[in-house]
C-alpha cells in the first residue's frame, strides 16, 4: 500500500492508499485508534476501486493538535483533507465513531461526498453512557479477532489517554439521529451479526432515519467488520457503488431498501 502524507492546518496527515478504479472509497477510523485495522480491507478493496484509510488529526502516523479536536473539528479535517489529496466526490467508510465523524462531514460538506457507508454506528441512544458502553464493548469483546488487540494498543499509545478519553467523549456527546435526516447522498449501514455494541435495533432505525438509507448484516462478525470479515465487506460496498449510483450524482438511487 502507498503511503500518502497531505498538510491539513499546517499537520501533517497521513493516509494509506490501495489505488483502484474510482469512485474514491475513504475509511474514517473510531474512537482512539487509528487505520491500522481497516488495512486489510483496504487491501481487498483496492483490487476493485480506489482505496484509503486515513488517520484523523492526533491518532495514528499523523501529528495531533496540542488539544484533541472536537468532532466538528474532526470533520473539517476530513474535508479538508479530501482538498489537499485531490479527491472530489469521494465515498466516505466509517466504522465506530468513524460514522459519527463521516456524517458530520457529509451534512456540513454534501457536495465533496457521493455516498457513505456506515459500519456499526455508534452511539446507541439507548446506552448513551461511559457505563453502559463499557460494558458493551467487553460483551463485543469476544467476537473480535485477538490478533487486533495489539494493533488497539498501539494506537492508544500514540494518541495517549487524553486523545483517547477526548474521542471517547466525543462519540457520548455526539447525536448523530440528529443529523442523519439531513444526509442527502445514499448510505448504506452496515452492521456485524454479533455486534454487541450496536444492536440490530439500533442499525434499523439508523437506516429508517436516512432518506436514501439500506442496510445489510454480516455474519460471524462482531463490531468490527472491516478487520474481521474484510472480503464480505468489499463485496457490499461493492454492490453499494454499482446500485446506489454514487459514481454519478445525477443518477442517485432513490430507493430504500433493507435486508
């Protein structure tokens, strides 16, 4: 993969890209870690369409703010770094808190986005709580590859506890409901059969809550499906690029559909 360093307000960010046909498919990563496990999708999804995963001001290879960045702060760096990289029209990936961040962007910068995939959008409104996420997330627990742990600990290391605890509390404080009405591009949800910290519930009224909203569940996946089930997940995104229209946004399906 192709390592790709852009200056967004005078900080270095730094992307990783596995070049294909266009449209341009961008991963957000979550919460205190970084893009280090969506590089084996990106892989596999390099071989059909053009690839990246970025690393978000103060997480990851890229330099931080002396404070970490609020949100919409987070998301401006998002847009703003499409600019720097000469992406127009790109299809934003987030998992986790990544979807937090890709709807904020495509809300306040629609024309920059074509499309957005969401994989397993947090936070649950029903749970919105540092407890009962806590507990979630050590239920998820069992459903993850033990081969990420490492990775998480690595990434936790280079933003440090406040960049963590500073995305964290982004995630709880964020109403993404709110703003998922206003999404004016397809979107396509997707969720882990076995995700425990965004229940199937939870999926389905994120999906209801977009206009042109569907949804699809992977099996044998926890929360993270881009590092566990990265071959099932370039196949919908796949299928999502080719119904969805987002090559052509004259031609925007209007359709929505779950299943």
């Amino acid at each position: 993969m192709e390592r790709i360093t852009a200056t967004v307000n005078g900080r270095p960010m730094v992307a990783w890209r596995s070049a294909g046909p266009e449209p341009p498919v961008v991963c957000v990563h979550g919460a205190g870690i970084s893009s280090r496990t969506f590089r084996p999708f990106t892989e596999v999804l390099g071989h059909a369409h053009d690839a990246w995963a970025v690393d978000l001001p103060g997480f990851g290879a890229g330099a931080g703010p002396p404070r970490p960045l609020v949100l919409r702060a987070l998301a401006d760096a998002v847009a703003e770094w499409l600019t720097a990289v000469g992406l127009d029209h790109a299809v934003l990936l987030g998992g986790s808190f990544g979807c937090q961040v890709a709807v904020d962007t495509a809300v306040r910068h629609p024309a920059r986005i074509a499309g957005l995939v969401l994989v397993g959008p947090t936070v649950d409104a029903a749970a919105r709580g540092f407890t009962r996420q806590l507990l979630r997330w050590i239920r998820n627990s069992p459903h993850e590859r033990a081969s990420m742990a490492p990775l998480n600990l690595a990434d936790y290391r280079d933003a440090g506890v406040r960049g963590v605890a500073g995305a964290f509390a982004e995630s709880l404080r964020d109403r993404i409901e709110d703003k998922l009405p206003h999404v004016l591009m397809p979107a396509l949800v997707v969720r882990g059969a076995e995700d425990r910290l965004v229940p199937q519930e939870r999926a389905e009224e994120v999906t209801r809550l977009l206009p042109v909203g569907r949804l699809s569940v992977v099996p044998d996946s926890g929360h993270m499906v881009p590092y566990r089930r990265p071959h099932a997940l370039a196949g919908l995104v796949g299928d999502f690029l080719t119904h969805a229209g987002v090559t052509d946004p004259g031609e925007r399906s209007a359709d929505r559909r779950t299943g």
